[in-house]
C-alpha cells in the first residue's frame, strides 16, 4: 500500500524544495523567489489547490494552466 506516500508527497514537497527542485505545478525549474515553485502564477494556482478543489483564479494569465488541469479532471 503506498496510497500514503501520493497524499503527503505534497506537503514534503513545500519544505523540502528549498533547493533547485522542479515546480510541482509544472514541472518547470523552480525559481528561488517564488520556491517551491517556478513563478507567481504556479504559486497562486497551487493556494487555489489548498482553497479549494475545483476552484479557479479569475486570471487570464492562468488560462492555458486551467486547461491543462481540466483535462485531468
Ligand atoms: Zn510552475
């Protein structure tokens, strides 16, 4: 049973990725001013995550993002 390991791969990720880690939006390399994450736009769509599942930002920058995540949907 590893169902445990995806649940909290998460939240290892937000205090582990102080290095130079991939974005775990986008894969992207992560830039240290908006680590974990490669840049403000993976950052405000992972807070959307944590808000609310389903939930989607109000942003024209985020488009080509939501589209891609619908698909997983
Ligand atoms: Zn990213």
């Amino acid at each position: 049973m590893t169902d445990s390991k995806s649940k909290s791969s998460n939240v290892v990720a937000l205090k582990t990725a102080k290095k130079a880690e991939k974005c775990p939006i986008c894969s992207k390399k992560t830039v240290e001013r908006f680590a974990p994450f490669c840049s403000k736009r993976c950052s405000d769509l992972d807070l959307g995550k944590w808000l609310g599942e389903g939930y989607r930002i109000p942003s024209q920058e985020v488009a080509g993002f939501e589209e891609s995540f619908e698909e997983e949907d």
